[in-house]
C-alpha cells in the first residue's frame, strides 16, 4: 500500500498538481526572489493566485533601497506582448527609502490577476508568461530584481 501511495504522490507532482503550483527563482546578492503561481492551467475567467517572495539569505542584515513608493511589479505577457501590468494605473511617490532586512527575512506580495487585460478586457485562451519584479536594490546591486517567467495556460 506504501509504494502505491509513493507512486501517486510521484505523479502528481508530475503533473502540476503538487502545492505551490508552478514557481521560478532568482538570487541577485543577497537577494532570493521567488514568484509563484497557484497552478499551470486555470479556466477562462478564473482568478490566478500571484505570489512573490523576496528572502535575505546572508547571515547579516542587509540595507535595501527603493527609488520610489513602488517595491513590486507583475507583469502578464503573450508572445512577448505586454497583456497586463499591475502598476500601468497606478502612481508612486517619488522618494528614495532605505531598509533594514534582517537575516532570513521574507518580504511577501500576493495578488490575483482577473485574466483581464490592459483596458479591461478578457483575455482569450492561450498561454501567458508571467513575470514580477522587486524595485528594491542592495548597495552594489541592480535596482531591481525579475523573477519569471512562469507559464500558465487558460483554457477553452
């Protein structure tokens, strides 16, 4: 009975279904930025769980800046088309801020896109790439750090 269960757990992990759904990752510094996305195929119209993670993996604290209110972007693209931004209607204050992450600290973002797109539209079945972006830099790094994309499908 053990090795079937062993058997199915392999396979579904296989197949997607294991959870945390599909993620990508990148470390910049002291930086791990993670962007996962609830699964890899959702139905026309079906809310897609968004969630990025930004991780101090030194041993010592580490100073971020920010260049303005903005610390996130998500950006939805088709065939290298933007689709959707999350911040295309939104503005931020134009201000430097420094921060203090603590070792071992997770930075967490989660949002829902609605399968719409720029002007509100839905979008039609296909596959979509799906990227976010952390607008925070270390002193000797870059002033932002992407992770992604990951690919989701919609269905018919």
């Amino acid at each position: 009975m053990g090795g079937v269960i062993a058997v199915l757990v392999i396979v579904v992990a296989l197949l997607g279904g294991a959870p945390g759904g599909i993620s990508a990752e990148r470390t910049a510094g002291d930086l791990k930025v993670n962007l996962s996305v609830g699964k890899d195929a959702y139905a026309p119209g079906e809310p897609v769980a968004i969630r990025l993670r930004v991780t101090n993996v030194a041993s010592a604290p580490i100073a971020i800046t920010t260049y303005s209110g903005q610390q996130y972007d998500l950006i939805v693209r088709q065939r290298g088309a933007l689709i959707w931004q999350w911040s295309h209607d939104k503005a931020f204050a134009q201000v430097v801020r420094e921060t203090s992450m603590p070792p071992g600290e997770t930075l967490t973002f989660n949002w829902t896109w609605d399968q719409r797109d720029l002007q509100g539209r839905p979008v039609e079945p296909g596959a979509y790439d799906i990227s976010a972006v952390f607008m925070g830099a270390q002193r000797s790094g870059p002033r932002s750090v992407e992770a992604g994309p990951v690919r989701i499908t919609i269905g018919r």
